[in-house]
C-alpha cells in the first residue's frame, strides 16, 4: 500500500531554488534513506513533508487523502496545517526537548495537547492522562530508558535526549516517522545507541523517512534510498543499486567519500 505519494515537489527561499521538481513514493512498512551533501535539499524536503515549510508547487498526499496541493487554496488553509502534521512525527537534530519538563513528561505533552482539544476531555481528563501516562511508559521502555523517566534533559546523555525525542515523535502515532539527522549532534560512541533503536523500529515495520550521513546505516535500514543534489533526486532504487550499481557519475563521487565506512 502507497501511504506517501510526493509529486513534483518544489520550494525556493527568495531567488534560490532549494528543491527543484522532487517526486517519489513510500510504501506502508517501508524505511527510504535520503543522503546527499550539505545543502541538497533534504532537510527542506522534510520541512515541507511536515508543514513547517509551504511548498512553491507540487502534491503531497498520504493514504490517498491530498493534503497540500500547491494548485488548491482549499488544501493551503492554516487551520488544517496542524491536523495534517499529525501523519508525521519528525526527530531533530538537536533534540528539541522542553528543558523544564522531565523525559516522561516531555513524551506525554504533545499528546496532552492534542487531547485538550476534545470537548470530553474535561469531563474524562483523569482517564485520558492516565492512558497517556501509560502510554509514555511504554515507549521510554521501548528506548531502553525505564530508570530515567523522571530525569530532567541536563541530567540525560546526548543520545539518551535524542531517545526520548523518538518516543515523543511516536506518542502521536504519526503514519510516517521522520528523522533530520538523527545522530549528528552526538558523539560517535552515542551514535549506535539512537541507530539500534531505529533498526529496531525498522523490524517492526514503522514506516520511517531517515536522512542521514550514516552511509553504512543508511544502506543496512533501508528498502529504498534518494541521493538528492542541488535540489533534485539524481539517483534513487533499492539499497543495493544506489550503492553497489551506482548509475551516476555525482552519486559515485559522493559515496566515494565515505569508503572508510566500507559500505
């Protein structure tokens, strides 16, 4: 089943043009890698799948339903911008977690929000936070942090922050979870502890969009793989074309740079 169809996507800030006619789709279960050099697009690319951009021109549409069609004012309206976020969660960089909350609390808040606007909150509200309460503990033992519920973000670890930031993307139950370069604010022996949690949300087929500079991750995760460059797909297939039959001169140059991660 197509749960995301991308069509001809593009997005200039002022005269530059920062994607340029980007098209592609994403089946249920499926995980796409997205690698490319600094500034080729791919961190616009998921700020307009997430609403936090507005695309120039182009179509996005998830389980058939069009939610932004640059052609249609209806599908441009503010008011739907947050419900149609919600097929999305997206991970930071930096983590993004509110430093006056705890690790548990920062996972429930999104969820808590969200559930205030339901005119039975008020008179089911104990329910409601006890079922996200639950379901906030569930996902911290899902990322291996049951002991550090109560933490404040200062007092976790780097990739312990960038954990909680996956639970917290995952409360939503977004249809498609997306990650900006999920381990470049780490350090390197941080780095395997946030990539074995999204291997482990790949078995479970969570439908995931990943850009990522971990070539040998990307290429391991992932069914499908764009390598974007100065705003267009220039290459995209299964893990073992882009990387082991490379067809274009860009994509081969690129990936030679990281032949140390013996890809």
């Amino acid at each position: 089943m197509t749960i995301l169809d991308v069509q001809h996507i593009s997005k200039s800030f002022h005269q530059t043009e920062v994607l340029k006619d980007i098209s592609f789709s994403l089946q249920q279960g499926q995980v796409l890698s997205i690698i490319g050099s600094s500034g080729s697009g791919k961190t616009t690319l998921l700020r307009c799948l997430n609403f936090l951009e507005t695309p120039d021109r182009g179509v996005i549409r998830v389980k058939d339903e069009t939610l932004f069609d640059a052609d249609d004012p209806m599908t441009q309206k503010p008011s739907e911008i947050r419900r149609k976020r919600l097929h999305f969660g997206l991970v930071f960089q930096s983590f993004n977690l509110f430093p006056q909350y705890t690790a548990i609390e920062n996972v429930m808040l999104a969820r808590t929000l969200l559930e205030k606007g339901d005119p039975s909150y008020k008179s089911r509200k104990k329910q409601i936070l006890e079922e996200i309460r639950s379901q906030a503990e569930g996902l911290m033992e899902q990322m291996g942090l049951t002991n550090r519920m109560n933490n404040y973000p200062h007092q976790l670890s780097g990739g312990q922050c960038q954990r909680v930031a996956i639970a917290r993307a995952l409360a939503l139950q977004p249809d498609i979870l997306c990650f900006d370069e999920p381990t470049s604010a780490l350090d390197p022996e941080l780095t395997g502890e946030v990539l074995k949690v999204i291997r482990g949300l790949a078995e479970k087929k969570t439908t995931m969009i990943i850009v990522t500079h971990e070539m040998a991750f990307a290429r391991d995760v992932a069914n499908h793989v764009i390598f974007m460059d100065d705003g267009r797909i220039l290459e995209q297939g299964e893990p073992t074309e882009v990387f082991g039959n490379t067809k274009e001169e860009r994509t081969r140059q690129f990936l030679a740079r990281f032949q140390n991660e013996q890809i």
